[in-house]
C-alpha cells in the first residue's frame, strides 16, 4: 500500500507499533520489511515521557533495530521552545552550574521552569540547561511546561494554574486528549492540559503533533522531502491532521484511536487507510 516513489517513514508509536506493553503485529517481520525496501525511518512520538536513549531500548526489545538519533519526543522540541523563549542563564556553558541546569543565585533568577511530566520531559530540559523546579520551589519558575504524568497530583495542577493565572508563559508537551492502552483510552496529556486551560482561560504553546514542529525536526534528520515522506499515525487530530497542515502524505492505521468512519469522513481525504501497521507494509 506505501506507494512506490516514498523513501522514508515518519511513525507515530503508541497505537501503531504497540499498545503500551504490547506489539501491534509481528514487528521485527514488517520492519524487516521497511528494511528490505530501503526505506528511512523515523520514529516521531507525542509521547515524550521516555527520553530518545529509553524509546531506543524499547524498540530493539520489541525487535525493531532503533537509533536514538532516530527518535524524535514531543519532549525534545518542547525543551527547544522553552529554550529559546527563556532567558539565557548567567553562568556560562562551561560551568558546572549550567551543566547541571542551575543559573546564577547572585545578580540573576535562575533559568528554571515549573514542569509537570516525566523523566523524558525532565531530562529534555536539564539538556538545555533549564531547571525543572519542584513543587516547593514553584514561585521561581519562568515558566509552566506540562506533558504527560503518571504521577499527577492536584498540588501540582494547582499550583500550574496558579503560575499560569500569574501570567507565566505556558508550554505543553502535546495535545492528545486521550492515550491508547490494552485496556482502552486513558487520559493522555491533553486531558489535564485542558484542566489548566478552563481554570485560567489561557492556551498553552504545544510543541507536538499537530503542529509542525516535530515533522520538520524529524525530516531534517530523514533528509527527505516531503513529498516521498509518508507519516503514519493512529490519531486523526494530531498525526494526520499536522502532515496535511505540512503538505506531506499520510497514512492512517486503525490500530489506535481514529475509526474507518472517522477516517472516512475526515477533511481533507486521508491517502491510505489500513488496519494495522503491517497491512500497510504488505
């Protein structure tokens, strides 16, 4: 079904290669496949709460050869927002302070943001020298950035919207109201993103899928146009909808959350449809 003139892959991971701990399909035969067609692959996740290195290792124990230059986490491009946005930090790169993610105590606030999500996000940040503050320390954030959290707690919803209501800047991770497990959809980061927003009628920056960011970091690395990449997803909202916006084909797998009736109705008209992963291999 991948048409013949595609040279590389932008896939989605959760409800396309698995469903939390399960494989969608006999992986390691439809990569062998992707392999055997000469086709680059990169793997593009809203999911940011592993870091690129844990994405990797899970992906080779589910049999499927990975590159951590090959992941690409709503993590990464939120930490390079941020980055961008907050001050730069008194203490030079070479310091220790700064290595560690710490600014200046004397002369200068520290380069730190209030974050709610887990280690992926976390250490995204500390990669761009920014200080993830804990709830005690909240007041001196810069910043709000919000992802998915497993260890969500109402202290930490409330004091988010209390920073945000302050008018700190406001950043999230992605907008996927819902994450797909064995059991069905759980509440995804999305969910508790829209918990900030009705409770301070402000929209945060998102830095994953819909919005471009994480195709162009991911083709960047594909060196491929985007014409011959073809972006695979199980959400319609999010995958589809932010290639469509990025002028790229895409391929919509039935595997997660988005339906045939769904799909069908979607606008513009989604380029393939197939049930899982490996029935878009062939």
């Amino acid at each position: 079904m991948i048409p013949p003139d595609i040279r590389a892959l932008i896939l989605d991971m959760d409800g396309v290669l698995w469903k939390d701990d399960c494989p969608i399909g006999d992986l390691p035969r439809i990569f062998q496949r992707i392999h055997d067609r000469g086709l680059k692959i990169s793997f593009a996740t809203n999911n940011g709460t592993l870091t690129p290195v844990g994405y990797a290792e899970r992906l080779t124990r589910f049999g499927i050869p990975a590159e951590t230059c090959q992941v690409v986490t709503s993590s990464l491009v939120a930490a390079e927002m941020v980055a961008e946005a907050l001050p730069v930090p008194y203490n030079p790169p070479s310091s220790p302070q700064y290595a560690r993610g710490e600014g200046a105590r004397s002369g200068g606030l520290a380069r730190a943001v209030f974050a709610i999500g887990g280690d992926g996000l976390l250490q995204a940040l500390r990669l761009k020298g920014i200080e993830p503050l804990p709830v005690e320390r909240a007041g001196e954030a810069l910043a709000v950035v919000m992802g998915f959290d497993r260890a969500i707690t109402f202290e930490k919803m409330a004091v988010a919207s209390l920073l945000v209501r302050r008018g700190v800047p406001f950043f999230a991770t992605n907008p996927d109201k819902t994450f797909p497990t064995p059991r069905g959809e759980i509440p995804g980061a999305g969910a508790w993103v829209s918990v900030i927003v009705t409770a301070t009628g402000v929209e945060p920056v998102f830095a994953g899928k819909p919005a471009p960011h994480m195709f162009e970091l991911a083709r960047k690395r594909l060196g491929t146009p985007k014409c011959k990449t073809l972006v695979v997803g199980d959400r319609l909202e999010t995958d589809i909808a932010g290639a469509q916006a990025d002028e790229m084909p895409t391929a919509l797998v039935l595997s997660g959350v988005s339906t045939r009736e769904q799909a069908e109705a979607w606008k513009p008209k989604v380029d393939i449809i197939a049930k899982d992963l490996g029935e878009l291999v062939g």
